[in-house]
C-alpha cells in the first residue's frame, strides 16, 4: 500500500489503533523509519502509479501561474517524503534529432524536451507538442516544474516504462518543486546533449519503443494485473487506499 509514498506518523498509528490490540503493539515511529522507496520493479508493478499515470492524476500538486517572466511553476499541496514518486514526465519519445528541433522551434517560451540516453543512444521525451492525443483536457504537471541546479528538490528516476520525478528530501506543503536535469530552454544552448545526460543522468541502460509509453505501457500493467483480480473486490480495494491517504 505504500511502495511508492511514505506514509506519514498519524496515518500508520491511526491505522494500528483501528486494529484493537491492546498488547505487544507496534510502534508506528519504528515502523515509519524504517520505510524505504520501492524499486524499479516494484515501481512498475504498483497498481496505483499505473492507474495515475494513465489518467494523470497526481495527487497533491498545483500548477501556479507567477506571469510573465517567471512562466508557470509546480507547487506541493501536501506533504512529501524522500523517495516519494511525485509525478512522471509524459510525452512523446522521439529521437535526439527530434527532440533538438522541436527545443530550437521556440523562441518566446521555455521548450519541454527531455533528453536522456537509451543504451548508446540520445532519445527524447516530447511534452513540448501540447496538449498530447491521449490527454486532450489535461494540463500535464511534469512539463511545469522547473528548473534549478541548487535548489532542485526532484530527481528524474528512469524505469522500465516511464519517467517518474523522486523527491530527494523531505518537505512540507507549499514548496515549489525543482528538479536536477535541465528540461531544456530555448534560452540554453545545448552544444553536447551526449554528455549533458551523462553528466545529470544516474539512470542505466534503458530502451523503449518509439510509442507513447505512459499510456500504452500503463494499459498493458493495468490490463496484465487486473485480469487476476476479483472484480467485485476491486472497489473495496480503491476506497481502502483512499481511506489510508486521508
């Protein structure tokens, strides 16, 4: 249930007191600390990140307009831990050279290309071409966050399907969100996109297909995992999980 946030001190004690023991409890600090973010594997298996990341509904996050200089930004409504998954970054993969003319076709804006590298090869994700076919109505929150080489708060962890941003320390609500990598700005000149990833990117060898992996790999996730579970059961499970959110 919680792979993927840490649950917070009230939640895990509210939670043992909702079991009635009376003797040899567990202490809700102990278990807390020892909490650890979950791996890539567990990541990708995690019915709930699959079913956010198809509808993209990130909970506890707000895009905030500072105007015309600043552009928009990503503000956290809700309290975050180290290792928490806050939102993936959706788009298009496309090739280096793709991705370098779609950074190069904006001059008034700041261009939302990320460059990683596949193997021995530069790709990119396209969130710049919005709104995507899949989310028409959607304003996608990994394009907004900013970003900051001193004051990043987020990390870009690449797994098997997707992208996700990782907090890298623990935070209150009403902290604006920052990221390490560079989402590349028409205002930057990216004269060595090769060794700009290798220099931002920690993440190993990764191939995708050129396809819109958030929504079609999180279909085949879903679709994979909920064929073993019991239909009738399936809505006890989601308002559990929003039960133990409150």
């Amino acid at each position: 249930m919680y792979r993927c946030t840490k649950p917070s001190l009230e939640t895990f004690q509210r939670k043992i007191e909702r079991q009635g023991w009376e003797s040899n409890c567990p202490k809700a600090g102990e278990i807390v600390s020892l909490w650890k973010p979950a791996s890539k594997n567990e990541v990708e298996e995690d019915r709930k990140i699959s079913r956010t990341v198809q509808h993209l509904r990130w909970r506890g996050l707000h895009i905030k307009d500072f105007g015309s200089e600043k552009g928009f930004g990503v503000f956290a409504t809700r309290r975050f831990s180290k290792g928490d998954i806050v939102c993936d970054y959706h788009g298009q993969v496309v090739t280096k050279g793709g991705g370098l003319r779609l950074v190069h076709s904006k001059t008034d804006e700041m261009g939302c290309v990320f460059f990683y590298k596949s193997g021995d090869t530069i790709m990119a994700i396209d969130a710049q071409t919005h709104p995507c076919q899949c989310h028409p109505d959607v304003d996608i929150i990994g394009r907004r966050i900013n970003h900051s080489r001193k004051r990043f708060n987020l990390k870009p962890k690449l797994n098997q399907a997707r992208l996700n941003f990782q907090t890298v320390m623990n935070y209150m609500k009403s902290v604006k969100l920052f990221t390490s990598f560079l989402l590349c700005q028409t205002n930057v000149t990216l004269q060595d996109p090769e060794k700009h990833n290798q220099i931002k990117m920690y993440i190993d060898n990764f191939s995708v297909m050129q396809k819109n992996f958030s929504k079609q790999v999180s279909k085949e996730i879903a679709a994979k995992r909920w064929t073993k579970v019991d239909h009738r059961n399936l809505e006890d499970d989601v308002e559990a999980g929003a039960l133990a959110e409150a």
